[in-house]
C-alpha cells in the first residue's frame, strides 16, 4: 500500500519541486542530495547515498578468487559513496590499491575522513573512470550506481530517459572498461541498464550470474523491456587476440 501511496505521489504536478525544498530544509545530508540534483552534474545516476558494508559477499568472494591479493593488484570502486564498498574490499584485498570515484563531493569528503588511515587508497571527485590511466585495474566494482531509485515502485516508469539515460550509461561504462586490464574483471549489479546491449560488451565475456535484483530495465532507446529471471553481473576483459587467455569458470 505504501509503496502505491508513493508511486501515486510522484505522479502529482509539483511533486520534485517541494520534495526538493523539503530536503533543503532539512540540511546534512539531504541538503547536499537536493544541491546534487539541481547541479545535475554530466553522469549522474543515483543520487541517493543507500549503501552498506558487506552487501554483496557471493560478488566479492567470486572476484577474491580469481583476482589475487598483492601490491601491485588495483581495484575500483566506482560509485563509493562515503567508503563502504571500499572498507569491505580492504578486509578481503588486504595489499591491493583501492581507487574509490563518485560523483558528490559531500560523499568523498566523507570517505576521506574515514579511510584516512590506508594509504593504499586514493579517492576522486569523477562521473566517470577517466580520472584513473587506461588498462590498470584488475576489477571494477558499479555495484546499485547505474539506477535511479525513483524509477522503480509497484509501476515502473515506462520510460527512463527524464531521470537516466542508456547513451549516458554507455559512455560512462566504456570508461570503465577501458580502465581495466585485459583479463580484468567488471562488476555492474543493480543496474536499470544491461551491459551486454553496449558496444564496448562485445570485448567482454560473461562468467557470473546471479538472479535478477528487481530494479526494472530499460533498452538502449530507454524504454522499459522484461526482466529475465538472471543477468550476467560480472564480465572479464578478453585479451587482445593473440595474447593469453585467463580460463575460467562460469558461475550461476
């Protein structure tokens, strides 16, 4: 019921407009989402900080197996929010580098103060991967940054193109895989966009999937499509032809 009640409410004229002041008022941290979403900066997908530690164990310990634990190793975790993500990777990458991106200054700010301690860790102020040079990491995480939260609901949007965009998307996750090795890993989860519809996809190929989260999907022409009842949610770079082939298998 009240998710209806909700869903109804974003249908009323005016609705974004006082919602927008209410958390104005409100200031901390919903000031901060409210002066996010009047910069509307270029790439901006989730506006909304939910986040957790140790949210996705089956995803991570899949990468901790095929991805090995050392100095030299680098991982991305883009979208980071206030550091989350990264404080759960760090338990499981104990030597590795962690870049942490996102969008909202407010949330770096924040993830500086709490990984202030682990120099292994640098944190950037981006919409996209073009902040880190090409071919470096080993694993990206987008884990619920390729969605808008007001999309969802009892009716989805039948289309999404008012909030996100799939031309958007692509950019932003053509970024990201020119950020990885050959081999690297890509982990896009709790998206409202299939990574396999994008043209950079075709170098990528699929090795874990997992039931689909319940977030609805749109097409390339940003239109609602069925949601399968699986998706691929992790993709290894194939190496350039000519160059050796990491082996592995494909977990459902």
């Amino acid at each position: 019921m009240k998710g209806r009640v909700r869903t109804w409410c974003r249908c009323l004229p005016g609705y974004r407009a006082l919602r927008m002041l209410w958390w104005w008022g409100k200031g901390g941290e919903s000031r901060s989402l409210a002066l996010l979403l009047l910069r509307r900066p270029r790439h901006l997908f989730q506006p909304y900080n939910t986040s957790a530690a140790d949210r996705y164990p089956e995803l991570f310990a899949f990468v901790r197996h095929q991805v090995a634990d050392q100095p030299g190793s680098r991982l991305l975790s883009f979208g980071c929010a206030r550091g989350e993500e990264i404080v759960s990777l760090r338990r499981l990458f104990e030597q590795a580098h962690i870049d942490g991106i996102d969008i909202n200054r407010r949330n770096i700010a924040q993830a500086r103060q709490r990984l202030a301690d682990d120099p292994a860790v640098r944190l950037h102020v981006a919409g996209d991967a073009s902040v880190l040079p090409e071919a470096s990491c080993d694993a990206v995480f987008a884990l619920a940054v390729f969605r808008h939260g007001d999309l969802g609901g009892v009716k989805p949007a039948l289309c999404c193109d008012r909030l996100i965009r799939f031309q958007d998307f692509e950019q932003v996750v053509t970024s990201l895989a020119d950020s990885l090795r050959p081999g690297g890993l890509l982990c896009i989860r709790h998206a409202n966009f299939l990574f396999t519809q994008t043209a950079v996809a075709q170098g990528f190929e699929p090795v874990l999937y997992q039931p689909a989260c319940g977030s609805p999907l749109y097409g390339p022409d940003n239109l609602l499509m069925p949601s399968p009842a699986q998706v691929p949610v992790v993709f290894r770079k194939v190496p350039a032809q000519g160059g050796q082939e990491q082996k592995t298998e494909c977990w459902r």
